[in-house]
C-alpha cells in the first residue's frame, strides 16, 4: 500500500466522513447536525473540515440521484450493508463532483472498505466502481 504520511489530515478526514455518511444513512440525519457534532467531538484532530463539510453536504444534496446510480448498478439496498453504501456514496459523489482523480478514489474507496468492512467487501467496492466508471465515460 502507498504511504499516505503525507496525506494524513486528507486519510483522517475522509475517513471521518464514511463514518458521518454512515451516521446519516442510519439515523437520517441532516448534515449540518452531524457536521457539528465531528467538529466538537474531534476539534483537537488535524481533520480538514471544510473537505468533510463540503463532501457531506453535497452528499446529502445528492442522495436521491447517488442511490439512483447504485441502484441502476444492480445493487439491491436490502443486499448491501450500510458501511458499503457509504463507501460507494462517498467515492460517486467524488466522482461527480469532487477534485479527486477517479483512480485516486477508487483506491480511497478500496482503503476505507478495507479498513471499516469485510475483509471481501473491497471486491464489491471495485467491481461495483468499475461498473458505475464504465457507464459515465
């Protein structure tokens, strides 16, 4: 794996955002509410808040059209487990809307559901990107 010490306020963040995208799939929470609580709860961090927020809140302004994409995809929500769907919901948004070059996050993705999944989870994740870069190029 890369090393990513150079990148570690980026990792941190990003990583915090699966679990705040976690957070409001589960509870259906607004963004702005989990914004704050990260913020509060981990000020003494170097986490990039302006990433997380702006990644978050286009999230959830996305969220019909991102689960329309992972719908179209052949993925049944009932089939898919929570922490998954974050994974795909960050790494499509960032595809469409974010910085980020698309092989850079399919390896962002691959990471996080390596480190926050099942240990096959990654396949799904990839095979499931690959599928999503496929039909938009």
């Amino acid at each position: 794996m890369k090393n990513l010490a150079n990148f570690k306020t980026a990792v941190r963040s990003r990583e915090y955002l699966i679990q705040a995208i976690f957070q409001m799939l589960f509870d259906n929470q607004v963004a702005s509410k989990i914004i704050v609580q990260f913020k509060e709860e981990h000020k003494s961090k170097k986490v990039d808040f302006e990433l997380f927020s702006n990644s978050l809140l286009s999230i959830e302004e996305n969220i019909k059209n991102i689960e329309s994409i992972i719908s179209k995809l052949d993925i049944k929500d009932s089939s898919i487990e929570l922490i998954d769907k974050s994974i795909l919901c960050f790494a499509i948004n960032e595809m469409l809307f974010g910085e980020l070059d698309k092989p850079v996050v399919i390896d962002e993705a691959l990471r996080l559901s390596k480190k926050f999944s099942s240990p096959d989870s990654y396949k799904f994740i990839n095979v499931s990107l690959d599928k999503f870069l496929k039909s938009i190029i």
